[in-house]
C-alpha cells in the first residue's frame, strides 16, 4: 500500500474514528481541481538536495500546507483525498435534492441527508442501541454468550474476535471462514505491554474514558471507575496472548487450519458451529485460526471474567462501535480521546466529511460510479494501462539479470510476474445495493444495515468461487494496493490524477511519481512477505534455501538502515514493521527509472524550470510524499504503521541510487550518498 489504511475498512473499529478528518473546506464541487505536478513552488530551492533531498523538493510546500485542525497530519495524497470529498460531496448533495432519481440516487443521497440532520440525531441519544444495551443486561450467564456475539456480528459489530471469509493461504481458489484475534478498545496489542512513560499515561488515560462512556449508559461513577479497571486488566490479558504487528508479517503465523470440533476443543467458551449458522454458514469444513493461542486464552479469560465484569467489557465495546454514530456528547467524548488526546487532532470534522466518508465505505461502488464519470478519463486509464505494463517487463528484466538469484528461483519469480492482474481505475462490474435500505429520516438505521449488508456479502462468498474482479479499495480512494493473495495490483481512478499524475505534463515527473506508485505494488509481490506466495496466489515457498538466504541478507541492509532514522523524541522506526514498505518503495523507484528511461530512449529531452530530466524525475518522485505530522500523530503511527515517515521513504530511496547522486551530482560522503547501498530488486 501506498500510504497508510487499515481503520478504514474495518467499520465498526473505535480506532477508525481516528483516521476521520480533514481540513475545513466549505464547498462540494463538481470536478476535482487542478494542482500541477512537480511544482516549483513546493520546493525549497536554497536546501542542499545532496544533504536532504526531501527538505529541497519538499520543503517549500511543508512551509505554506500547515495541518488543518481537524487532522493528525496533512500531506499531498491526503489534499487530493481532501478534493476527491469534495466531490463526492457534490454528488451526495445534488442526489438528496434531486426528485426523479435512480434507486442508486436515492440511497446515495437519502444516506447523505439523514446523516446531515444532526437535531434528529441529538435528539435520540442512546436511543439507536438501546436495544444492545438491554440484551447485554439480560445476560445471565455465558452460555448465552453465543447467540449475542452471533447476532452482534451479524450486524458489523465482532466482540473479542474478528471473524468472516477468506481466502486460504495453502489453496487461494477457496474462499474459507476466518477467525482472527481481536477485543481490544487501543489501537494496538503493544499500547498494553510497553512499560515506557507515556504509554504508562495513555493506559490512564484509556481507563478514564472507560469509565466515562460507562457513565453514558447509566452507570454511577463508582461503578464505572471500578469496572474501567476490570477491562483495562481483562484487555491487557486479551493483548498479551495477541501476535504483534511484527509477527503477523509472517503469513505462516497466521495458518492454522483446523475442524470447528478441534476449534471447539481449544476455545470452548463459543459453539463455533452456532456461531457461524447465525451467519448462514453450514459445515464450513477445515477454518483458518489466525491466532489460536489468543482465541484459546480469550475463551479461558472469559470463563473466568465475573459476570457482571463481562458485562461491563460488552457495554463499553457496544458504546465505542456505535459513539461516531451517536449524539454529538457521545461522539465528542470518542473524538475527544482516540483523535485529541492520541493523534492531537484539535477539532472534530465538519458534519459533511463524516457524511460523505460513511458514503464512501457503505456506498462506495455507489457513489463511486459518478466519480469515476466526472473524474476520470479513458486517457488516463490508457496511459496508466501503458505504464504499468512497461514497469512489469522492467521488472522482468530486472528479474532475468538478478546477479544474486538461482535460475529455478528466477523461473518462479517471472511466472508470478506475469499471472500478476493489473486493476486500473475502477471494477469492471459494480456492487449491486438493491437490497439495502436507506431511509432519509433513520441515519444510525442506515448505518446498521448498511454494516449488516456489507456483513452479508461477506459471509456469503464461503464455499462459493473466488471473484477475481473485486475491490478492495473504492474509486475515488487516493491509495493503491497488491494483494498478494489475489496476486493483483489495484489502482483506484482516484489515485491517479494529478498532482500524482498530471497529463499535462511530460514522462519525468509522471514516471518519478505514479510510475514509482505502480513500481512500489508490483514489488510488493516480491518483498519480505509477498515474497512467500505464488503465482495462484498460495502460500508456497518456491524459493531454494540459498536464494531465500541471500534475500533475507539483502532485506536486512534495508532493515538496518531504516531503523537508524527517527520518526519523533527518540522513537526510531521498527525496521522489521515497515521491512515491505521500505523494499517496495526502493524497487518500485528503480523500476520507474529503468522503464522511464527506457520510454524516452529516443527523445531529446530538454531541461525545464532549471532542472534536467533526470531531477525532474526525482523530484516528481519526492513530491507524492511532502507531509507535515502532529507529534502525537507521530507517535501512534510508530505503533501501527508499516510504512515509514515521509522523509524516511524519500531520502532513505535515493540514497541507494547511484542515478539520483549523478543526477544532482552528489559526492561520496554527502547525507544523500550511502556507503553501503542496499538493492534487492
Ligand atoms: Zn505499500
């Protein structure tokens, strides 16, 4: 991936909230707006680019963008995403107007005004869940713990476990149920372990706003602050027998395949079968356990959890899942402690990015539809077309002269090259929302079905072919993924417009920045973790022992360069976390180098602005990336991000290319020079 995105997708996560903001711009607009590609201004001419590359392509733009309030951080991909809203903002006001409307028109603009009517939404309170809440109260003991997770999931709400298809990693033709780990109200396992000052604080801090969403359901304050501490214990248990960001980048961590009857034996607290015919899935046959010690603790830790303790922990998740979607107390006090006080976001979203940002994920190919019409061109899915193919014979060539590389490895690598599929734009056939209800006066009504329809469609891909055509990003998305499973790169339409791809201009900058994007997910098939599938996208090692050796070696040059740098106070970056992303953006740079120049081979190419071509390429390359971040901002991304801060991915790049220091002409011994280059692809 090319930026950071995992809240988004999982709906009903508290910690989504946090990635929900944007600045204060005040008008939709009907097409996304021009902002030119390598722009001079964004530069800052009098930085050395031999001391700090990112400062001198970057520096200009980090001085005039300050963060908005209502962000963590603000940066180049994040302001397209910004305009891209705007849009989406258009659509969704004209269709809540509008009165003879397409059945899509309807739902996509009776979502918009429901959720704009916040006098209605005040109004209610904690109506919308009272009905949850009553059902937590009536438990009476944990055999009927079942039929409530059951139904809770069903509704998009997973409690202490993460659940739904997937596709087997040993034949990825299947499509299989999937359990995971899960339970947690912080963003991470690790905000529970480390010992450290401030994560000593934040602990405090998440006990006390325990207690006071426990006070929103009714609880007196002595009960809350006792049962806050109960759940920050019981979590902490749950966290200490997950797997940590790290070892979750082992795909054969997460493959343990087994019968819902030896599931049942390692986890008896749930009836698994049960479970999932709630979800109408019958004799699902062997399920992946992601994490079978965490789901064998979790059952264990529960049998033992006092009642009225589990209670509370069900209450307080309830609560969180639903706060974004509650009356404005509630949701302040969400904001107020997962984007305030752990981002250091200052001030909430205005209503309508909320509203067009629950759009896009509820209905996103929906929506998606207009945009692409209004957004983008067959140009730019034609030129994107050419590109990518151009990277893939760069890359195999690249492949084919591998100085370090077996043959038989070699022949494995092209072959999963070449199955690689290329998703440009948008799906080829668009989800069909028929059976979802939006109603222009039920907004957290429409949120519920909208979680249970998306929940539905999930469970009903069990046992049935794998669809190859789907997306897991929505059109208007600035942000592009491989999965390794599928074995596909994915570009959404709304990533490729400018300033990352800018028609108007010439091959330099286009290929220095989309062309590294499309380079940066192709390697990611061949990083320190896509590396272990194949070309059908099974878990396969096909590599000869010595070949794998020698890419772990070259893996670790990059690893102990990256975790050298800083990201803020004295937290470096976790090297073996961002290993993927910090291969991919290397690969994907030389592979855009290699295929640019390969493209204008025959061409006399002029210098512009004072530039050469080949500065140009590599300051289009630094000028996807120009970011400013909030230090608290900082600080959870250190956590949970697998891609490194923005200076880090730009200089930590160039420094390893010989072409960039010729370019500019940099001397051995300068900061932008290594000693010790690291190269893998
Ligand atoms: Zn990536």
């Amino acid at each position: 991936m090319r930026i950071f995105l995992s809240a988004a997708v999982v709906m009903w996560s508290a910690a989504a909230i946090a990635q929900t903001a944007a600045p204060q711009v005040d008008t939709p607009l009907q097409k996304v707006p021009y902002s030119p590609s390598l722009d001079p201004a964004s530069m800052d001419k009098t930085a050395d680019p031999c001391q700090n590359f990112y400062k001198y392509a970057c520096g200009g733009w980090i001085k005039s963008n300050p963060i908005p309030g209502d962000r963590g951080s603000w940066n180049i991909y994040a302001k397209l995403g910004q305009d891209n809203l705007r849009v989406l903002w258009g659509i969704a006001l004209a269709d809540s107007k509008a009165t003879d409307r397409t059945p899509v028109q309807q739902k996509v603009g009776d979502y918009f005004s429901a959720c704009m009517n916040t006098d209605a939404v005040n109004a209610a309170g904690l109506k919308p869940i009272e009905m949850p809440l009553a059902a937590v109260n009536k438990l009476k003991d944990k055999h009927e713990l079942t039929d409530f997770l059951a139904r809770a999931e069903s509704h998009g709400l997973p409690l202490l476990f993460h659940s739904g298809s997937t596709q087997d990693y040993g034949d990825a033709e299947k499509v299989i149920v999937g359990f995971g780990a899960g339970g947690l109200g912080l963003p991470d396992r690790d905000y529970y372990i480390k010992t450290d000052a401030k994560s000593v604080e934040i602990r405090a801090r998440y006990e006390t706003f325990i207690a006071q969403m426990l006070g929103f359901a009714g609880e007196t304050d002595v009960d809350a602050k006792k049962d806050a501490m109960d759940i920050l214990a019981f979590e902490t248990a749950l966290a200490q027998n997950s797997l940590t960001m790290v070892e979750k980048r082992e795909p054969s961590n997460l493959y343990h395949m087994m019968t819902l009857a030896e599931l049942e034996q390692q986890a008896p607290l749930v009836k698994w079968s049960k479970f999932l015919k709630a979800q109408n899935v019958d004799d699902p046959g062997k399920v992946n356990v992601a994490e079978p010690k965490f789901l064998a603790q979790m059952s264990d830790a529960v049998e033992k959890l006092p009642m009225p303790t589990l209670k509370a922990y069900l209450r307080f998740h309830v609560l969180i899942a639903a706060a974004p979607y509650l009356s404005l107390n509630v949701q302040q006090a969400s904001f107020d402690f997962y984007s305030k006080y752990l981002r250091g976001v200052p001030q909430m979203p205005a209503r309508w990015k909320k509203c067009v940002r629950e759009e896009d994920r509820f209905l996103g190919e929906a929506l998606g539809q207009e945009f692409v019409r209004l957004a983008f061109s067959p140009e730019s899915k034609a030129a994107t077309i050419r590109m990518t193919d151009q990277i893939e014979a760069a890359m195999g060539a690249e492949i084919e002269h591998l100085d370090w590389m077996s043959d038989a490895t070699k022949k494995q690598a092209l072959d999963k090259l070449h199955a690689i599929r290329n998703k440009i734009g948008y799906p080829e056939k668009w989800r069909d929302y028929t059976t979802l209800t939006i109603a222009p006066d039920d907004y957290f009504g429409n949120v519920v079905r909208a979680m249970t329809f998306e929940d539905k469609r999930d469970w009903a891909k069990v046992g049935k072919p794998l669809d190859r055509a789907e997306w897991g990003m929505t059109p208007p998305t600035v942000n592009a993924y491989f999965d390794p499973q599928m074995n596909d790169i994915n570009f959404p339409a709304g990533v490729l417009q400018p300033p990352l791809y800018d028609s108007k201009l010439d091959d330099a900058p286009n290929y220095g920045d989309t062309g590294g994007t499309i380079g940066h997910e192709l390697t990611h098939g061949f990083d320190d973790e896509g590396r272990h599938f194949d070309a059908h996208g099974n878990l396969r090692d096909f590599w000869t022992p010595d070949d794998a050796k020698k890419f772990e070696a070259r893996a670790d040059c990059v690893r102990d360069q990256y975790a050298k740098y800083v990201i803020v106070d004295d937290i470096h970056i976790n090297s073996k976390l961002t290993a993927g992303e910090d291969i991919a953006d290397l690969g994907g740079e030389l592979l855009a180098y290699i295929a640019w120049k390969a493209q204008t081979a025959s061409m006399a190419l002029q210098s512009t602005d004072g530039m050469t071509p080949d500065q140009r390429f590599f300051v289009g390359f630094a000028q996807w990336a120009c970011e400013n971040d909030r230090p608290e901002n900082a600080r959870v991304r250190a956590l949970t991000d697998p891609h490194s801060p923005a200076e880090a991915r730009i200089n930590g790049v160039v420094v390893n290319m010989p072409e960039f220091a010729r370019a500019f002409g940099c001397k051995a011994g300068q900061p932008m020079v290594s000693a010790n280059v690291c190269r893998i692809w």
